[in-house]
C-alpha cells in the first residue's frame, strides 16, 4: 500500500511540474538547457553523526525566461553522500531578476520540488547458538523540498552559465529507517551549491 501511495505521489508530482513547464512555455521569450553540478548537504542523519559527510549531484536543468526580469527553471539532479545515500530530484524554481537577464545578471527566487531517498543497511538476523546472519535491506523516502534560489546567469541567447545557492527545508523528512536498534532520519536541511556548464538557448 505505502508503495501504491509513493507511486502515485511521483506521478502527480511529475505531471504538476510538466503542466507548468508546458504552461510557462507559451509566455517565454528565451530558453535553454544547461549541465549542472551541485554540492550540497548530507542526505541521512545518522548515529552518531558525521561532521563531514556532504552529498554531489550531477543535474540537467531547463530555463525559460518570460521577461528582461522574470524567468524559472526546472533541474533534475541525480546524486549520493559520503555514506552512500543516493537521492534523485526535481526542482522548479521561480526566478527575479535585479537587471536585465538578456546579459549576465544576478537573482532570488523561489523553489519547491520532489525529492526521492534511498539508503541501504545489513539487517542483523540472530540464528541461535551465538552465530548471525546478515540480511541486505534497502529503503525508499519521498519528501518535498522548499525554500530560497539565488544566483548570478548569463543571458540564455547563445552559450551561457550560472553560479547559484539554494537553501530550504524538506517537507516529509525526519524517521528513515531502523538499523541496529538505532534510528535513521533523513536530513531537514535542504542545502546545495551548484555550478552550471555546456549552457546552450535561444530567443523565441
């Protein structure tokens, strides 16, 4: 059941995001796709904690400008943490610019999006007499993050790239799984900073 609910979510979510992306189209005045690498926040609080575990995504991002100082996005980033949590995302996110964005330009918005968790564990299986067996469990999270953008990117006519930093919390984190008696929760942070390259747009 929880694994029809999950399904349904994601499809849901998927169309909402392509409903938008298909309804901000007809208004856009550029667009483009872009490569993007983020660095970000670890995934999966554990115990005990780890004061150096971070997470990497490799994403694919297409942008749309509707005027000189409105525009969005829509990035897919799949990636993992140090300890081997792995994540797949799809963010939406608004953007204002401060000048013009037909050139490089600065900005702040919004974001909200999908984020999907898996993590594994060895489940410790007693089989009397003192000896144990191990069992390979994998688990599967779904939350929402939200949260703040802002960034510095060139005009989408022709080559381009962005710098940005996003920060938020993610709805539907907290108990992930139980390992060993100790448990896991998914992290509340949602926290990232991506470089953007290979950028290529045109004007409509």
């Amino acid at each position: 059941m929880e694994k029809e609910q999950q399904m349904i979510f994601k499809f849901r979510s998927a169309m909402v995001i392509a409903l938008l992306v298909l309804a901000s189209s007809a208004f856009s005045q550029a667009s483009g796709f872009n490569f993007t690498l983020e660095y970000g926040h670890r995934l999966v609080d554990r115990d005990p904690p780890s004061r150096f575990t971070s997470a990497v995504g490799l994403g694919l991002a297409y942008q749309q400008d509707f005027s000189n100082r409105f525009g969005a996005g829509l990035d897919f980033f799949w990636g993992g943490d140090s300890e081997g949590a792995q994540s797949f995302e799809g963010i939406y996110s608004a953007k204002y610019f401060f000048t013009d964005n037909s050139s490089t330009a600065p900005y702040i918005g919004s974001f909200i999006g999908v984020q999907s968790l898996k993590d594994s564990y060895s489940e410790i299986i007693p089989l009397g007499n003192g000896y144990t067996d191990y069992n390979y469990v994998e688990v599967k999270k779904l939350q929402v993050p939200v949260g703040l953008r802002a960034g510095l990117r060139g005009g989408l006519d022709g080559y381009f790239g962005e710098l940005f930093v996003q920060a938020g919390y993610a709805i539907g984190s907290g108990d992930f799984y139980v390992s060993n008696g100790k448990q896991v929760k998914s992290s509340p942070l949602f926290f990232g900073v991506g470089l953007s390259f290979l950028g290529f747009g045109w004007d409509h």
